[in-house]
C-alpha cells in the first residue's frame, strides 16, 4: 500500500506538470496555423488566425491556463511578449534543435503546429527554449542594424562606382566612405561628363554619412543614458563604442548566460561537433546566434592580432596559437584564422566578465602572474 500511494503521488506530480491544453503555433506573416491539444494529448482544435494582437488577445483569454509553444522567427518576440503580459505560459523553441520539424517529409503549417503542441505537452528541453530580449531592447537595436545597413550599402555603392569608371581608365582611390564624395570629385574634375553621371550617387553617399553620423550620436547618448556598462567594456583596446552597446544589446542581462565560457557558444564561436563512437571530425564553427556580434567580434579580434594591436594577453594567446600552423603558407594561413577566432571566443568572455564584475580591465593581467621573481643574490 505504501507503495502505491507513492506510485500515486509521482503519478498526480507529474500530471500537474501537464499543462490542461497546450496551443502549438506555426506562426506566419499574414495568419497563424494553431493546434490544441488537451492533457491527455488529443487534438482538440486544428484552425487558424490572423496575425493581429486582437485575435492573438483573444484566443489567450479563451485559453488562459493553456501553454502557447512556438519557434523561434520574425514575429515571435512580440507576440511572446504579447502572451506573457497576458499571464500566459510561453515557450519558444529553437529552430535550429527542432528538426523533427525542419526535416520533416511531409511539412506543412498543419504538422508543424501539431508537433509544437505535441513536443510542447510532454517534455519542454526538446524545445531547447530561449529567451528574447525585452521589446525596449530590441527597439534600441533598431538603431544598429538600420546603421548596419547604411554602411553596406554605402560600401556596395562606392564599389560599384569605382568598379564602373575602370572600364574608362579611370580610377578613383580606395579611402573611407566619409571622404569618398570629395576625393571621387577632384579626381574627375578633368572629365567633368563622367564626374555629371556620377554625381546623384555621390550626393547619396553624402547623405548616408550623414544618416550615419546621426545614428552615431544617438548610440553615444543612448550608452550613455541607458547602458552605463558599455564604458567598461571599451576598457579592451579594440572595443569601440559600437561594439560595446551591441555586446550590451545582445544579451542585456549580464546573468543571461550562467557561464560566461558559455559566450562564445551564444554567438555561435565554437566548432561543431559530430561524434560518433571512435570518429569525432574536426568542424567549424556553429554560426548560431547574432551574427553582426560575430562580426563585431571578430573585428575586434583581428586588431588585436594585426600590426597595431596592443600588448595584452589576448595578443599573446592569439599569436601563441596563430604559430602552430607550421611551415607552409596554407598551413600558417588556417592557423591564422583559428586564432582570430579563438581570440574573438576569449575577447566575448572577457567582455561578460568584466560587465559582470565591474573590474578594472588589466591588459597584462596573466603575463604579470607568470611572472618569476629573481632571486636574491647570496
């Protein structure tokens, strides 16, 4: 009887776990395809709505102890956002993990809504949940990714002009985007046909720099203002202030990742991995996460590591590695990729640790430990 009766506990325990419905949602640009299912995992609901907070608001009042699944993608931050100021229980899966999904034979909305809601009711880690920043966060980025933009296209632009005049033996100087348009002018100053053709597109280039200019000023006030933190990381030589509030951005809290080695595996720095029994092949790096942190990262990296790079430990690290390459330039070449990559992966670790501790950043901080102490002369 004893053991029944703790038979029966574990049974009610592990029914309470079980939400009383679970709602999957694929979502979609225009409509949402849902799927309800009951505790006892049947399919009680299969319809759709529109992609609207009014039928959103609604179906989370006619449901209001269910759990909403979901994966991740365009619209999930805001509707995530939208269910749990309802009081909603909400869950945003991962779908890079979800591949019962992604690689299903047959996918359609249908299925894939079912599966969420299936996946969903009994075990919520094949979900591999993830957390999105909050709406006033993502709004601030905004502000990066539209500047983001503006210097690609200023970049495609100023390549495609200087690619086009070649073929009339013309070549205009590779310099940086601000001082493109005047340089661009007094090159072709003596052949003013062209400098005419041309010059709709310099006048766009100057009014890039200086949309550019002004997203540059409200990212100095916002870091200052709103994310104090940013000043500890351009601490590191190589950090700039753009680099600082997107670091900050892209994670928002510091206790976001419970281990700070765990940074460089957030922003998809670390390689793959395909273990099977004795065959564990070397891979590349995942590419998961935010990708302009990688390449903000990465950047930052390749300072440290190039001819004007400062005297730190991460320096020392980075070239340490960088030397294993051995003696032939393709071998060397590889080598010196890992460690740019390395260092980026240490640079991100760094970066969350000093955001979390609020430490003084001390360049030569390991060199000086390993450091011996002469001894005294007898």
């Amino acid at each position: 009887k004893k053991d029944e009766s703790c038979l029966l506990q574990q049974f009610n325990a592990l029914c309470d776990e079980i939400p009383v419905e679970t709602i999957g949602i694929d979502l979609g640009d225009k409509s949402h395809r849902i799927c309800i299912v009951d505790r006892l995992g049947n399919i009680t609901l299969e319809t759709s709505i529109d992609n609207h907070r009014l039928a959103l608001t609604q179906l989370a009042s006619e449901h209001p102890e269910a759990r909403f699944v979901m994966e991740v993608g365009t619209h999930s931050p805001w509707i995530s956002a939208l269910f749990r100021d309802l009081g909603c229980e909400v869950l945003v899966g991962n779908s890079r993990k979800l591949k019962a999904i992604s690689q299903h034979e047959r996918k359609c909305d249908e299925l894939d809504a079912r599966t969420l809601a299936k996946i969903g009711r009994m075990d919520v880690d094949l979900l591999y949940p993830i957390n999105h920043v909050s709406q006033e966060a993502l709004q601030d980025r905004l502000i990066i990714s539209s500047r983001e933009k503006l210097v690609d296209q200023r970049k495609s632009l100023i390549q495609s002009m200087r690619g086009s005049v070649k073929a009339l033996g013309l070549r205009l100087e590779s310099c940086g985007g601000e001082v493109f348009p005047a340089r661009a002018r007094t090159t072709l100053s003596e052949n003013p046909d062209v400098l005419a053709i041309l010059e709709p597109s310099l006048k766009c280039i100057e009014a890039m720099n200086q949309s550019i200019n002004e997203l540059d000023a409200k990212l100095m006030k916002l870091s200052a203002e709103k994310y104090p933190a940013t000043k500890i990381l351009q601490q590191v030589a190589g950090v700039g202030p753009i680099t600082a509030i997107a670091f900050v951005l892209a994670i928002e809290d510091p206790n976001r990742i419970d281990n700070t080695r765990n940074v460089g595996a957030y922003f998809g720095l670390v390689p793959g991995r395909d273990q099977s029994g004795e065959s564990d092949p070397q891979k590349r790096i995942t590419k998961t996460g935010n990708p302009y942190i990688r390449k903000l990262l990465t950047q930052c990296a390749q300072y440290i590591l190039g001819a004007h790079g400062p005297d730190c430990d991460l320096r020392t690290y980075g070239l340490r590695r960088a030397a294993r390459g051995g003696e032939t330039k393709k071998a060397a070449k590889g080598a010196k990729k890992k460690a740019i990559t390395a260092v980026a992966r240490k640079l991100g670790v760094l970066l969350l640790t000093l955001w979390r501790t609020g430490a003084t950043y001390e360049p030569l901080r390991h060199a000086s430990k390993t450091k011996t102490t002469p001894k005294p002369q007898s």
